[in-house]
C-alpha cells in the first residue's frame, strides 16, 4: 500500500507553503472529534440552545429555510388569508397576533413543536457555530431517531389560533445534511436514546426539560470524550470520574470535586487540541476515518510488512516536514510507529500557541458556565448541579418504577454525575422534602425512589 498520496492530501489540508515556511491547522476537516469554533463563531449559550434547537429540528427533518423567509410573513399570510377583517381592525389583529407568538425579544415562542423548524439562527459568526453544533447532536445522538423525528414533524393542534399559525407556516425545502461526526462513546448514545425516549411519552415534562437534557447530554459526552483523549492507548468504556457539587452545598478542601471536577478537566482539555490535531493528521496518512491513537495502532498493526514501511516513511517524512516549517532543530527518527507517534504528539505539544489552546478550551467553557458551574470563593469553579439539573436526571434514571437508593447513584453515575457522601446525603434530604423517597429503613438497600412523573 502506498501511503504518498495520503500525505500529499494533508499537505493540502494543512495549506502547507514550503517556501514561506508556514502550515495551517484546520479544525474539523477530517475526521472530527469536536463541533468546536476556534474563533468568534463558537456557540453563546446566552438563550441556552433555542438557536440550535431550530437549526438542530430542521437538519433532523432534512429541512432548510429559504433565504426570504420571515416570521413576520406568518402574520401577514394569516390576516390575508383566512380572517375576515373589518376595516380599521386589521392593526389591531396584528399587533394581537405578534403579542401571541412572539416574546419580549422578539423570538418565537415554542406553542407547538412544530415551530421550532422556523426558529433561525442568529445573526453574525455565531451562526455558524449554531449549525456545527445542531449537526453534531444530530450525528451524535439522534440519527435516525423515530420519535424525535415524529415530534418536531407533527404540524396538528387543538387550539384555533395555533392551527392558524400552522396552517400559514411557509414552506421549507428539502435539504439533506450528510453525515460528518461519529460517535466514539456508543454507550453514552444508547443512554441518550433510552432517556430521551422515555421523556418524550410525557410530553410536557419533554418540553420543560429539553433545554436542560441536551445541554447535558452534550457536557457529558465532551467532557469524557475529553478524559478518554487525555488515557491515549488506554482508554475503555468505563465512565470516568468527574465529581459535583449540588448547588446549595457549601465547598471546602476535602470535597471530591475539588481535585477531580472542573479544575481537573479543564486542565485536561488545555491537553487535548495537540491530541485532536495528531489524531486528524494519523487519519490523513493512513486513509482512515474517525479512528483514535489505540485503533489507529490497531490499524497500522494490522498492515503487512512493506505497507508497515511505507507507512513509516511518510510519517517520517511529515514530522520532518513539519518540524522544517516550525524551525525546530532535526532529530533522529526511529523506525518505530508508536514512538514516531510520541514525536508527533510532542512535536505539536510545542508548536500550538496559548492563544489556540485558549479558544479551544473557550468551547467547554462556553457550555459549562451556564449549566454546571458555580463559582466557590477561593476554590474558583467547581462543577455544579442545581435542583431543576438534578431532578430532570432523577425522573430519567427512575423512570416509571422505583428503583432502590443505592441504585439511584448508580444510575447517576453511568450518566457521569459521581458524587461524595456528603452529597448523597443532601440528595437524600431533598428526595425527601418532594415525598419521592419510600423509606423502608434507614438502609440504603431498604430505601427507594419513586418515579417523578
């Protein structure tokens, strides 16, 4: 196998100018890990995800808006069309009409499911930060889910004015977004689907919780595709640990989180554009797709003997390439594929910049503060969950039978909420005040959880 014509594609990927010795690092270009922006373009969670919810409803139903699309033509075709209006009223209606579908920010209020395919994105950079996102919970997540697809589809109602909303809502055209991101945590996509599966037969409990349900779904799978990177050759399907607070409790020094919660990942995070770049310039030399460090190796093993040295070569020939462009000095390069991989891996360790670092990092920041930070005096943020976080994964690891105590933590770990005893304790305590606890004894195999819903 010749692997030449795979290093000549990451020249091209990599805007690779011998002459003026410069090189580019484009993110996401092939076999992406993160939706993450490198610029302004990175996603606000200021409304939470109501931009991305509408692009994310209109991807999943291989929809797109037109470009002279305006809800303010809703309005418009309804007082055409289907009212009879008499003179002088027509103001009146309109102004009655926005008053009804539209907020004080003059977004759309979510009436019926079906609106959320008219939400937009917002305007500027961060749009496109929004549809990068909206299609990695896509790809990620919801592929081919039936019921979710079922709920943004159905355009029916019993209320009048919602019918007339509906009725007069324009056409979308078809556009299909093809697939870029796969997942890598399969066991996290099938907790997805059983949770969201399950939230939506109520739903009313879906809507007030959607928001709440995706933004952790999402923080849960960053933050362990995070912690996996930073294991290299070692990682496995275990959940790793990342330890809460629950947001009445004070902190102090021997709390859990502390030293394994936020501090711990953002300091894993920091690690990780190196890892992302290595594993996108690996899957650009040997022709594969979506494959990390251990099935990269795998692969590489599995190559016979003059494709292994062929292979080599080119990646020799690489890391002296890009070394040359950086202007570090040359070294001796083994014949040797995992310690050519620690070259590269150190290698782009001391060419990426802070500033990179920085706006990589910028991306968990971004989702964390919201949702599952507070700030704790001297210990700075420290991972956070509050009541309404807690009871939304309650009612989902509970579901429709009660479970044991014990059982609880469980669940909630398998969804990457561990917490100390203290903790347990409080969780105990607030269980308690919302009669949800069947107290058999004081036992933990002797106390249950009885359903939210």
């Amino acid at each position: 196998m010749d692997f030449s014509e795979n290093y000549n594609r990451l020249l091209d990927y990599m805007n690779v100018n011998f002459e003026k010795k410069k090189l580019q690092h484009i993110f996401n270009k092939k076999s992406p890990l993160f939706p993450f922006k490198m610029d302004k373009g990175r996603v606000v969670f200021d409304d939470g995800f109501y931009n991305v919810f509408g692009e994310f409803s209109r991807i999943l139903l291989d929809k797109r808006m037109k470009n002279d699309f305006s809800l303010n033509n809703i309005i418009q075709d309804i007082t055409k069309n289907d009212i009879e209006i008499e003179d002088g009223n027509e103001e009146f209606l309109i102004k009655l009409l926005k008053e009804y579908m539209f907020n004080e920010k003059n977004e759309l209020k979510l009436l019926h499911p079906y609106l959320y395919l008219y939400i937009p994105l917002s305007f500027g950079k961060r749009s496109s930060g929004e549809k990068e996102l909206a299609l990695f919970l896509r790809d990620i997540f919801c592929l081919d889910n039936q019921n979710l697809i079922d709920f943004f589809k159905s355009n029916e109602s019993n209320h009048i004015v919602i019918n007339l909303i509906l009725d007069n809502a324009p056409e979308l055209e078809y556009y299909k977004t093809e697939i870029k991101y796969s997942s890598k945590l399969n066991y996290i996509n099938q907790l997805f689907t059983e949770d969201i599966n399950f939230a939506m037969k109520n739903k009313q409990f879906f809507l007030d919780n959607m928001d709440n349900i995706f933004a952790y779904y999402y923080f849960f799978y960053i933050s362990q595709l995070i912690l996996k990177l930073s294991k290299r050759l070692n990682y496995d399907d275990n959940v790793e640990e990342l330890f809460y607070l629950l947001d009445w409790e004070n902190a102090s020094k021997n709390r859990k989180t502390l030293n394994n919660g936020y501090r711990f990942l953002k300091n894993e995070t920091d690690k990780s554009l190196s890892k992302v770049n290595l594993i996108f310039q690996l899957n650009t030399l040997l022709g594969t797709e979506f494959c990390l460090e251990k099935e990269l190796e795998d692969y590489f093993n599995s190559l016979g003997y003059e494709s292994q040295q062929n292979c080599l070569e080119v990646l020799k020939k690489w890391i002296c390439d890009y070394r040359d462009i950086r202007g570090f000095e040359e070294i001796n390069l083994p014949d040797d594929y995992n310690q050519l991989v620690d070259i590269l891996l150190e290698t782009l360790n001391e060419s990426l910049q802070k500033k990179q670092i920085s706006l990589f990092t910028l991306n968990l920041e971004e989702i964390a503060k919201p949702y599952f930070l507070k700030r704790r005096g001297s210990y700075g943020y420290v991972l956070n969950i509050n009541r309404d976080m807690l009871l939304m994964l309650t009612a989902l690891c509970v579901k429709d039978n009660k479970i044991k105590l014990n059982q609880l933590f469980k669940e909630y770990e398998k969804r990457g909420i561990f917490l100390d005893k203290y903790s347990k304790e409080e969780v105990v305590n607030f269980l308690t005040k919302l009669n949800l606890i069947d107290k058999k004894s004081d036992s933990g195999d002797a106390q249950y959880v009885k359903p939210v819903l």
